[in-house]
C-alpha cells in the first residue's frame, strides 16, 4: 500500500521536483500540499505550489498556505538561488490549480484526524508550519508516523559556515520539531549533495519529449546556474526530493542513528545542527540521519515519476 504523504515546502526548483517525485510515484499517496515562507515570500512560494501542480497536471490535492515568517526572526529569502520568483528559469502558464481557503496548519490537522492511518510528514523548507502544527494541536503527535525532512547537515552548512538554509531560516522551529519525540528522519546537506543534477541527467529529462520534462531541464539548468556562481559546484545538487524518496524506499537512502540538536544562540554557529553519531554526549537518539545515497536508484525514480506525470494532461 502507498504510504499516505503531506509535503510541506517552499518551492523553490528542489521542492518543484520533489512535488511531482511525490504525485507521480506510486509507492506514496500525496494527500496534501503546504506552503510556508521560506526560498520566497510566502505569496510566491504558494503560487509556485499552484504551478507545479498545473504543469504537471496535479489535481485534487489539496494546497494551503501557512506561515508568512518564521517564529521569531525576520525572513530571509533565497533569491541569490531561486531567483525573484522563486522558480526562475521556465515560463509557467497561468495557474489553473488554486489553494483551498485556510491554513496550512489546519489543513495538515484535518487530513491527520481524518486518515484511517498515520500519515508521514516531508517538510522540505523552513519548518515553522510543522512546529506551529505541533504546539498549536498536541494530539497530532499520534497520528503522524514520522517527519521525514529534508534540512540540516551533519557536516557544514550551506547558508552559513554551520547552519543548512531550513534550519537557519527558522531554527526556533526547528528545535520543537526535534525534541518533539516524534519519529524524525534527517535528509541533511551530506546526503543531498549526492544527488547530483549532471549534464546526463539534465539529458534525460529533456528525451522525455514532453512538456513537463522540458521545464524539468529548464529548472535544473536555471539551478545550475545559481549553484556553478555561488559555491563553484559544475552540477548542482538536487536536495528536497532526497526526503520523499527515503519515504518510497528506504533502500535509496540509507540512515544511522543519531542525537540532533539545534543550535540557537551561537554567535557565529545559529542554526546548525549539531549532530552525534558516536554518543560523545550521551544525549538519546532521537533521529534517523541520511549518510548515503543510491544516486542512480534516486534519479530511476525521479525521472519515472515525471514520465508518469508528463503522461497526464496538463489543467
């Protein structure tokens, strides 16, 4: 049975793919999509959910918006990445998908209380929603079967010298999404620079011949861009569809426990997730963390679900 999803996400040309990686394998059930400030202002990013779904023929799944600015300090966007949209690169026809009246936290609450079965999280940006889910409805926490989230690293960061993008942005939120005690998977920076968008890839979406896999080439080419300017990468990583994929099959990305914890009031070290994986202090486990990537299974998938997708017409 495919496990029931909600992504919760900023789009952003990462979360995008990890949108459509989502709708079109079957091994997961998209059930709702969230959106929360973060790579852009949160009326663009909600706008960016509403194109995704239209070019890749996306429908009746539900789309909320949610929080406008993290917990406590001010918005940050990631238009030196995304571009002043957010999703810079295609040209996106006029959105035919609309959002549903309401918040997102309260749409996550209802499909949670409502589904036979608990359902899996996938944040893949800031994750205030998540945080704001958790403390404003408690009795969530039973119905969610685990956060797998695409943030944070065990290593360097990618915002700062230590802090990954997510968990810098909002790291208040962060902090209550980990010491939660639900079941928490981390996709952080060491595993998705695995996922690395080369010229072959980019190559396989464009022979796809279909409309969305042209605007697939032209998302990740328009990345690339970013990513050769600001960190010298020659192809750039692919990070938010590595959590949905650890949801499809958690033989694509490979996980060892570990004690994490958010950084909140380091000088130079805010936002960074501080990561044990060899129990030097003692702390409990409290995550599942990435550390390995089976990049061709990923990319198998990636470009199977956009065929799928690309199949579909377009709304």
């Amino acid at each position: 049975m495919p496990v029931p999803i909600i992504i919760d996400c900023d789009p952003g040309h990462d979360d995008a793919l990890a949108i459509m990686l989502a709708a079109g394998d079957p091994a997961v059930e998209l059930l709702g999509i969230t959106t929360v400030a973060g790579n852009q202002t949160l009326a663009k990013t909600t706008l960016n959910a509403r194109r995704v779904c239209t070019v890749a023929g996306i429908t009746g799944v539900p789309i909320a918006a949610g929080c406008a600015k993290p917990l406590v300090q001010a918005l940050d966007v990631a238009d030196d990445v995304h571009g002043a949209s957010g999703l810079d690169g295609p040209r996106f026809p006029e959105p035919t998908v609309d959002a549903v009246p309401g918040h997102a936290v309260d749409l996550m609450y209802r499909i949670l209380t409502g589904h036979p079965e608990p359902v899996t999280l996938v944040p893949t940006a800031p994750l205030t929603n998540i945080a704001l889910l958790l403390t404003r409805h408690p009795d969530a926490a039973t119905c969610i079967r685990e956060i797998v989230l695409m943030g944070g690293s065990s290593e360097r960061g990618n915002r700062t010298p230590a802090a990954e993008f997510n968990v810098r942005t909002d790291p208040e939120a962060a902090d209550i999404v980990f010491r939660s005690g639900v079941p928490v998977t981390m996709c952080g920076l060491n595993v998705t620079h695995q996922a690395l968008a080369t010229p072959e890839v980019v190559a396989r979406f464009e022979r796809l011949g279909t409309d969305l896999g042209r605007i697939c080439a032209e998302l990740l080419t328009f990345f690339a861009s970013t990513y050769r300017t600001l960190w010298g990468f020659p192809s750039p990583p692919l990070h938010d569809p590595v959590a949905v994929a650890r949801v499809i099959d958690p033989d694509i990305v490979h996980c060892v426990e570990g004690n994490v914890v958010v950084e909140l009031n380091g000088r130079y070290t805010r936002g960074a997730t501080v990561v044990d994986l060899h129990r030097y202090t003692g702390r409990p486990v409290n995550a599942q963390v990435a550390v390995r990537l089976e990049a061709d299974l990923f990319w198998d998938r990636m470009v199977a679900a956009v065929t799928v997708l690309g199949d579909r017409p377009s709304r």
